[in-house]
C-alpha cells in the first residue's frame, strides 16, 4: 500500500477551510480597492491634466511627469519607457511643444539628435499644480497616523514592484 502525502496547495485554489474563505475574499477586497483607486486616479489626472493646460490629456500629462523626473530625454527614450511605439510618442511630444510646455533641444552627445525638456512654461505650471497636489495630499493624509503613513509606504511599494 502506498501512502499518499498531502501537499498544501497556495493561491485561490488552496482548501476550503475558513482562513482559506478569509484569504479569498481578502484578496477579492483588495482587487475591488484597486480597481476603485485606479479609476478615481484617471479620473484625477484628468482633472490635474486640465489645470497645467485646458488642452493637455491624461497620458500627455503622465509623459510631461516623466520628463519632469528624468530631466531631458530622447524620444526612443520615452518610447522605450512608455512602451508605446515611436508615431504615438513624436505625436504626444508634437502637441506638448505646441502646447509650450516641451521645448526640442539639441542633445548634447549627438549633434543631429534632439531630446526633449520642459519649457519654462511647462515647469511653471506643472510646479503650481504639483504644489497644489501635495497641499491637497497633505491635508488629506493630516489626520493619519505617521505609522499609518509608513505602512501605507510600504505596502505601495511593494504592490508597485508587482507591475
């Protein structure tokens, strides 16, 4: 007679006993939360997207950010962070220096290359409601605990190297 061991088995599948049920809908809990974050975060970079320019559209205003924390780039560079092809990014780019808020300048490392940066215009403005954000988010967060605070850190963090 063989014996069969018995393995535990992780993830959705694993048992049917009630810390099982609780890691289940714990998990269901915390994808509906996303999901709920996610929305309301497009639907506020579409808000903050039209305080930098009444013209400027979420994903333009997520590739100004980028730009703003990388200091100038290529546009192989945004394409390849982006993962978008190149025709979408040179069209995003196209309207954002038509917006004054990128300017083309030439890169130093190559002579007939261009990188793209923000115009004075464009760091003005997307400072003001960068400033505006944090106060919002700080004023938001006040009655939070410092702990609560970090943990929340921590646990972004680590979902975000999820992705």
């Amino acid at each position: 007679m063989v014996e069969e061991i018995e393995t535990p088995v992780d993830g959705p599948a694993a048992g049917s006993g009630p810390s099982d049920r609780e890691r289940r809908r714990a998990a269901e809990s915390v994808e509906r939360e996303l999901v709920m974050m996610f929305r309301r975060a497009r639907n506020f970079s579409m808000t903050v997207a039209s305080q930098v320019h009444p013209d400027l559209d979420p994903a333009s205003y997520s590739l100004l950010l980028m730009v703003d924390d990388a200091g100038s780039l290529r546009g192989m560079d945004v394409a390849d962070r982006t993962g978008l092809d190149k025709s979408t990014v040179s069209r995003q780019i196209a309207t954002l220096v038509e917006l004054d808020l990128l300017e083309r300048v030439p890169d130093p490392d190559d002579g007939r290359a261009r990188r793209i940066q923000l115009s004075a215009s464009g760091r003005s403005r997307l400072a003001q409601v960068r400033k505006q954000r944090r106060e919002h988010m700080h004023g938001e967060f006040a009655h939070w605990s410092t702990d609560d605070l970090k943990q929340l850190s921590r646990l972004l963090g680590q979902l975000n190297r999820m992705f």
